[in-house]
C-alpha cells in the first residue's frame, strides 16, 4: 500500500503508431532501382512467345512459363476471340449463382477426362486453387503435412487453414525419411494431408512421388499434389507428376494453374466424385469469387486439344531445355538439380544476382532473379524457362551470354 507522502510516478505516455510506418521504412526497391539494376514489373510492349519487344528493344524471352507456346498460338487466340463475341468479356457473377456458363462444364469434363479422375472444378486463379481445397478439407484438429519448399499459394492457404484451427506442420524439401518423422508424430486418430508440388517452381526438381505414396498408405494420409509447373512437360502426353510415375490412382487430388501450359487463366482441381462436390459446396474461394472468364476458359479448352492431338511439342520443349542446360553446365554453372522446363542458375549472392541480371536483359536475354525473401540467403539465382517455341538461334543466344557476363563477374 502506498503512504500519503508517496511520490506516484506517471505512466509514459506512448506515441501512437501508424500502420503505415513499415511502408515509409521500406527503401530496398528505390535504393536498387537507383542502381538501375530493378529486375521487376518490366512492361512488355509487345511478345511473340520466345521473343518480347520492351521499350522497342527485342529480347530472347528466357523465363516465362509458357512452356508449349500456346499463347500466342492462333488457335488458341481466336477461340478466345469467338469466346468473347459469343459471351461477352465477363460472366459477371460467381460459379456458384449466375457465373457458369456451358465453357465451364465442358471444360471441366475434359480435363477430369485428360488427367484421369472422376471430377473436375475450375477456380478464378490458380491461387485461389489452394485456398479452395486446403482450408475447406483439413479443419479444425486435422494435420496439413507441407514440403518446405512448397509454392507461396499453397503456404498461404494452408496458413489460412491453421487460423481456423487446423495444424500445419513441414517437412524437409523431398526428405522422405522426414516426411516419415512428422507422420510418425501425429496422432492416428487425427486427418492429415499431405501437400506437395509436383514439380518445384524454383529449382524445377521433381517431387519423390513414390516415396511419397508409399508413406501416405502407410500412415493413412490424403495426397495433394499442386502440378503447375509440370502439365506439359512431363508425364503420358503431358499430364504431369502422377502420370509420369504410374501413380494417378494412389493421389486423391491434382490441382494446377492455366497461366503455365495451358496459355491462359485460372485453376483447376481433379479428384473423386464426393471429394470434388464437397469443395465445389464449400470452398468460400469459389463460392464468393467471379468465376473464370469465356475467353479464358475457351484458350484453355483450345489449348487441352492441341496438348492431346501434338506430343511433339512436349518432345521439343524438353530437347530445347536439355540443350541450354547442357551449354550451361559446360561453361561451369552451377545449376540446381532439373529435368524439366526450368533451368535454375545459383548464383549464391544478391548484388552480384542483381547486377547479372541487369547485364543479361542489356545484351537482349529475359529471365528471372531470385533473391530475399523469396529465396534463403546464398540461394540467390536466376531462374530461366523455355518453350517448345525457342529456336536454336534463341538458345545459343542465352547461352553465350550467360557465358560472356559469367566469367565477365566471376561467376564461373
């Protein structure tokens, strides 16, 4: 108890904080634009699949991921333009009320059709795929099991899941002796999950699905495996990661995006009958999203047709992907570890990341930096990606260069 004498001290006062604070603190972009060496939000003017004109300047695009070279194909370009003139630009309304129109279901019927499963559900985006299909089936007391290395989108959405009172635990990129650790941990009378890409965005390594599998029956868990990078590029006729394994039956959900292979936008999810109605009545995603547009829809449906009727294009994406990579391992890169569309070159430091970049898209060469957050310091990279559209001249391009500014900074 305090005495009549005692001196009471007042509480500090504290300064109210601005929410804002953080964004006026953030210099990072202005300090490296300065440099001029800002390797982001580029505007195109103008792309003809592996060649982008930029500021009148005509670059060798070398990291887009219009793997088969669909966007700009005619076929698939005028069925988006009939699309429109059909339908109109929008559907104006969500899957769920006014906003399916028959493009939707048509689609939906084939692709369940192409990769195998008895159902298919298309999402606005392939973003909100994840977050249609995560937090709608792993609730509360259930168990996401997440690759480390897992997409952004598939982090996002199982983050969403855990605030809901779902738990996310991860396991070590493609470690299956760690998968089999955190399985051994959760309670067998709790759901679990497991999430995975199918081909990693980063490095474009392949998940190990039979391992994977394996483990999954032995501890009664659910697969997903989120294919985006893979359709097209691996797999019977490009249907991806389960294909390419004989393993389609043993994964309960193949979800993926439009915007890689398939020349367009959004995403899809294909699974059991039961499963799929579920998330189609569940999924806040879709339920309380616009639904995809005709013309995107109808650029996929033209696209689905040409990736079935021609497996040559697949054939010369992996032999333009296999050639560049073998240039580039040649001259002394260190690359990580691919047989697929992406060529990841580490380049373990963020200026020198930067600034090889910044040389490359001067001497007419488009790719990808990757730097913090996005990857673990001394991870640093430039990711490239090709088409079956690049010719020869286009890859012993971006070789060369490589080559000329690698030894030019030391890199090799």
């Amino acid at each position: 108890m305090l005495s009549e004498n005692a001196e009471v001290k007042p509480h500090p006062v504290e300064q109210p904080k601005d929410l804002f604070k953080k964004c006026f603190d953030f210099t990072l972009a202005d300090e490296v634009k300065a440099q001029g060496i800002y390797p982001f939000f580029h505007p195109i003017d103008e792309t003809e699949g592996p060649v982008v004109s930029f500021g009148g300047r005509k670059l060798v695009m070398a990291g887009s991921n219009n793997y088969l070279g669909l966007t700009s194909d005619e076929r698939v370009k005028q069925a988006s333009i009939d699309a429109i003139r059909r339908y109109g630009t929008s559907c104006s309304g969500s899957r769920y009320m006014t906003g399916t129109v028959n493009l939707h279901v048509e689609l939906e019927e084939k692709l369940a059709d192409f990769f195998e499963k008895e159902r298919c559900l298309l999402f606005s985006t392939g973003y909100q795929t994840g977050q249609g299909i995560i937090p709608t089936l792993v609730q509360r007391g259930e168990y996401i099991v997440s690759d480390r290395d897992n997409h952004a989108s598939l982090v996002a959405a199982s983050i969403m899941a855990q605030g809901a009172g779902a738990n996310l635990v991860r396991y070590n990129h493609n470690n299956m002796a760690d998968l089999e650790r955190v399985l051994q941990k959760i309670p067998a009378s709790a759901g679990r999950m497991i999430v995975s890409d199918g081909v990693f965005s980063v490095s474009g390594e392949i998940v190990d699905l039979p391992g994977l599998v394996t483990l999954a029956k032995k501890y009664n868990a659910r697969i997903v495996i989120d294919d985006a990078h893979a359709v097209g590029v691996i797999g019977r006729n490009g249907r991806g990661t389960p294909s390419e394994f004989d393993l389609v039956d043993d994964v309960d959900l193949i979800m993926g995006t439009f915007s890689k292979t398939f020349g367009s936008l959004g995403g899809y999810v294909v699974g059991d009958r039961s499963v799929i109605n579920y998330i189609k009545h569940n999924a806040s995603s879709l339920i309380f999203s616009a639904s995809p547009t005709p013309a995107s829809v109808a650029a996929v449906l033209a696209s689905l047709e040409i990736i079935r009727n021609e497996p040559e294009l697949m054939t010369r994406l992996i032999a333009n992907t296999d050639y560049v990579r073998k240039g580039l391992l040649k001259e002394g890169f260190d690359l990580m570890p691919s047989r697929t569309a992406i060529v990841t070159v580490l380049i373990s430091d963020q200026m020198k990341t930067l600034v090889f970049w910044k040389k490359l898209f001067e001497a007419g060469v488009y790719v990808n930096a990757f730097i913090r957050p996005g990857v673990m310091p001394g991870h640093e990279a430039l990711r490239t990606s090709f088409m079956a559209s690049h010719e020869k001249e286009h890859l012993d391009k971006v070789i060369a260069e490589f080559a000329t500014i690698g030894r030019e900074l030391g890199v090799i």
